[in-house]
C-alpha cells in the first residue's frame, strides 16, 4: 500500500502537464538544496524504530500500577503465616507485699513474689483454616495482579497500533498534498493562460484547506498516542519515540466457541473470583467452628519468704453462651459472603462473553474491511483515478472529477490503516480475556 498507487498516478498525470518525463520529475523532487541537506546533515540521527515486544516489556518493568498490584500480592502473602500462628503467650509478673517493688513481708506466709506465663490454643482446625483463607486471599490478588499485567500489555499494543496508524496516515497525507500543490499549481497555470477556469483553482485550494485540516487533526492524535504510550511506559510524555516498525496482521486462528474455551480457562476476573468463593467456603467453616471454644494454658511460679516455693498450672477456656446473637449471626454472615461471591462470578462470567464476542466480531470485521480495502477499493478507485487522469487530459472532464477522484483514493488508503490497527487492536484486547497472545 503506502499511498503508492495515487503518487504514481499524479506524478505522471503532473509530468504529463508540465511537459517533463516522470523520471525527470521524480529526480527534482527527491533532489533537496544544497542548504536542506546540510541541515540534514547536522540534524540529530532519528529515533530507533520502536519495537513492540521491547516496549511491552519495558512496560510491565516500569508500569505503577504493575509494581503496585505486584506488591499487594506480596504483602498478602506475608500474611499466611501470621493466619496460622499462635497467639502470643502472655507473661505477668507481681508480688503480695509492700508497696516497694518486689517486697514482701517475711512475717506474712500470704506474702509472695511471683510469675506467671499463659499461652491461648484456638480449637483444633481453626488456624489451618485462617491460614487458608489468607492464602486464597493472596491468590486472588495475584490474579488482579496478572490481570494488571495483561491490562498494560493490551493498553501498550492498542497505543502502538494507534500511533502506527496516524504515522501511516500523516506520511500518505503529507505525500499526496505536494502532489496537490502541484495540481493546483497547474490549474492556476491554466487559468492564467485561458485553458482553465476560476472553479478549478477555487475547487483545488479547497482541497488543499481540507488536506491541512486533516494533517493538523492527525499531528495532534499522534501526540496523543505518542504521550498514551509513554504515560503506559512510565516515561515523560515528550519523550521521543522512533516509527512504529511495519508489521503484518496476525491471523486469526481461534473461532468463537474456542475464544469462549479459552476466556473461561485463563479469564484473570473468573479466577480471581473462584479464589474468593473458595475463601467464603472456609469462612463459613470458620464460622462454625467458633461454637467451640479456644483453650489456654499456663504456669506460674511464687516465691515466699520463709515456706517452700510453689509452682502451679492453669488450664482454661472460655464458653460460647452467646452464640445466639455471636456465633450463630457469625455464620450467617460468612454464607451470605459466599452467596454473594457466587453470583459475582456469574456476573463475570456473563460479561466475559459479551467482551469476548466483541472483541472477536470488531476483528473479523476490521480484518474483512482491510482486506477489502486492500484487494478491491484501493485498486479500483486507483483505476478509476487513472481513467479520471486520461479522460481529463483529453478534456473529456473536468477538474473537480480529477479531485474528487483524487481525494477519495486518498482517503481509501488512510482508511485501509485504520481498518488495519483496528483489527490488531481488537486482539490486543481479546488477550487479557483468553490468556493466549494472538497479536503475534
């Protein structure tokens, strides 16, 4: 493509009306002034083309929202093991006595110094049970965090297919308004010689209005998905950027029912959410097992002036009576959580197939119109611009013909790229939700 078939149409249509060879035309444009090419010379050597694999891992290296989601995870994780502990043992030191510290009345056997070291023993089950919930905990947030992973990598590709686009179409605009200049430089030309007419001049300088509108909403787009991008790499947004490097659209090899396969295996939100339905389960377990009691044991130790040292164990527990309005309410609590963790995952589950089949049906739609573009509009307005170019030098039309046959082949070729980053866009965003890289 590249906007070739109208460049090479109108620099013969304008070496046809000059009265030079196309070869000779071509040579004078590609020759720039000496002064030109000193600054080119001078000018800093332009950016690398950006490549998208590297600026994708650059990406999930530099993004915030990656590191952050990366560190929730490993600040959950900490958490299992504090889940699964023991509560710590408590130690209580006092003394029967005077009011100095430590002191005790010899004369007085009730008179003690002492020690005394507990530790509480939830029931058995309890904590093998808080530890798995923190873990399934932990396991739900590495999946927002692969979720976050696979975000910023979509978002990466969609901003770079974007920017290929508006590259694309800003050079084939930029290319054929010099080959628009020149027409109207002819029909001036014409005018000012009585072979043309005022509208012809008029219609051209029109064309040339609408192609500058267009190079200034292009230009500004650009920015945008130049800044888009940066902002996704964790960079200032006037950081240069080099040309998005051709590529060619992947194939789409999956049908629908597969795509649907895939997302209910790999989907980051339904495997989060089965985490969290597995945490409510074993809340509720937990729930029940408060109507049992948790133990605790301990020693203690006196020291008494003038009788035997005693030592003594403690054994207690404390008693559920309320679980009417404690532990019964705790459970119900724990089976609506899971309840309403239930009909989250349903829900997910039913928009993913709704983004599932979008994306699918934007990408068969932007891959049939690219290549419609590409095997029949293009060419056929092509050669309806060349008949328009024939017809025109033979006098058999007019001017405006030849610009309108001009800009609708123009504006063929732009729509080609954008049909094309489309379709790649879609299954950029159709990877987050199958868990399978189809851009490639």
């Amino acid at each position: 493509m590249e906007g070739k078939s109208i460049r090479k149409c109108m620099v013969w249509l304008v070496a046809g009306l000059l009265g030079m060879t196309p070869g000779a035309l071509a040579a004078q444009e590609s020759a720039p002034p000496a002064q030109v090419t000193a600054q080119v010379a001078a000018a800093p050597p332009a950016p690398a083309p950006a490549n998208l694999d590297e600026l994708v891992r650059e990406a999930l290296a530099a993004n915030p929202g990656v590191q952050a989601a990366l560190a929730r995870v490993e600040a959950l994780r900490r958490r299992v093991p504090q889940a699964r502990a023991l509560p710590d043992p408590e130690l209580s030191v006092g003394w029967m006595g005077n009011l100095k510290p430590f002191g005790v009345q010899r004369d007085d056997p009730s008179s003690y110094r002492g020690v005394e070291v507990t530790q509480g023993i939830p029931f058995p089950g309890k904590r093998k049970l808080r530890g798995q919930i923190a873990d399934r905990e932990a396991e739900a947030a590495w999946w927002e965090y692969e979720e976050a992973r696979r975000r910023v990598a979509a978002e990466v590709k969609a901003a770079y297919y974007d920017y290929f686009y508006y590259e694309r179409a800003l050079g084939i605009t930029l290319k054929n308004k010099d080959l628009l200049e020149k027409l109207a430089r002819i029909a001036e030309v014409r005018y000012q010689v009585g072979k043309g007419i005022q509208q012809d001049v008029l219609k051209a300088q029109t064309e040339l209005s609408r192609l500058a509108q267009r190079l200034t909403i292009l230009e500004q787009q650009q920015s945008t998905a130049r800044a888009r991008l940066n902002a996704l790499l964790n960079r200032a947004p006037e950081t240069p950027l080099g040309p998005a490097a051709p590529f060619e659209p992947a194939p789409l090899v999956h049908s629908l029912d597969a795509l649907y396969q895939l997302a209910r295996e790999n989907d980051t939100g339904l495997q989060r959410e089965q985490r969290l339905i597995e945490r409510s389960r074993l809340a509720v377990n937990l729930a029940r097992k408060e109507y049992y009691p948790d133990f605790g044991v301990g020693y203690a130790y006196q020291n008494r002036p003038l009788l035997p040292e005693m030592h003594g164990f403690t054994f207690r527990l404390n008693l559920p009576i309320f679980y009417r309005s404690k532990q019964r309410e705790g459970v119900n609590e724990a089976t609506q959580g899971l309840v309403a963790a239930e009909r989250s995952r349903e829900g997910r589950e039913a928009v993913l197939y709704f983004e599932v089949k979008e994306q699918y049906l934007a990408a068969k739609a932007a891959d049939e119109l690219a290549r419609l573009y590409s095997a029949a509009i293009v060419p056929q307005s092509s050669l309806a611009l060349e008949s328009a170019m024939a017809a025109y030098e033979v006098g058999a039309v007019d001017f405006l013909t030849l610009i309108e046959s001009f800009s609708t082949v123009l504006d063929y070729e732009v729509d080609y790229y954008r049909e094309l980053a489309n379709y790649q866009i879609a299954l950029a965003r159709l990877e987050p939700l199958v868990g399978v890289e189809l851009t490639k």
